[in-house]
C-alpha cells in the first residue's frame, strides 16, 4: 500500500494560492515559483502592499483584504513577518500555509497547527510539486 502524501493530497485539492510577498519583478523567486504554479493551472492571488498587480493579477495590501476564498498561502516573506501572516490565516479560516525554503518560524508555525492549519516550512513549492507532478 502507497504511503499517505500530505503535500500530494494537499496540492491536489487547492485551487487558489494567495502569494504573501509575490514581486512583479520577473528576476525574484516568488515571481518564478508563483509563474510556474499559475501554469500549473493554479489561481494565484498577489499580496504585497508595494504593488498593484502581478502575473495578470490584482494585488491586495494584505491577505483580509482578498474578496475571494483562499485555499493556500504560499509565503516569501522573511521568517519575522510569518506571525501576522498566519493571524490572518486563522482569522480567515484558510486550512493550509506554506512557508518557503529558508522562511523558518517555530512559533507562528506551532500556533497555525494548533488552530488546524495544514503547514509546510522550509520547503519550495515548485520544487515539491514538480517532485509529485512532473
């Protein structure tokens, strides 16, 4: 029997990824990954308060601010600022976070799963998907 993939699992159901910390400039990696994950066939939803769009998407200044559900958030933002992603997170009831490689927060980490949030940490999402998708 197959062993249980959370990731898999995880990457299969979501629709809409809301991208904390998305750069509309194309050198940057959260423009890369969140390229290739729009590819993917994924919504992505940019969230960052210096711009007004990215990837043929509005931006929002935060994530309370995104009019649509959010099924994910993927954030490049450094590991100080992850507390008051994943308040929003909570306060919103979005069930899963992922914090890409090098964004390490125990703590904010400890409390999105204690408010039942599916998180991922240190870890990049194209690299993952590609790994289970090809």
């Amino acid at each position: 029997m197959q062993q249980a993939d959370p990731i898999y699992e995880l990457l299969s159901r979501v629709k809409t990824i809301a991208v904390v910390g998305l750069s509309d400039r194309p050198m940057r990696p959260s423009h890369g990954v969140s390229a290739y994950m729009q590819s993917q066939g994924y919504r992505i939803v940019p969230v960052n308060p210096r711009i007004a769009e990215a990837l043929g998407e509005t931006a929002y200044p935060s994530l309370l601010e995104v009019p649509e559900k959010i099924d994910l958030v993927d954030v490049f933002r450094r590991s100080e600022h992850v507390d008051e992603i994943v308040e929003q997170a909570i306060q919103l009831k979005i069930t899963a976070i992922w914090l890409q490689e090098d964004v390490i927060n125990q703590r904010a980490a400890q409390k999105a799963r204690q408010a039942g949030l599916f998180v991922v940490m240190d870890r990049c999402i194209l690299k993952e998907h590609r790994a289970r998708f090809g």
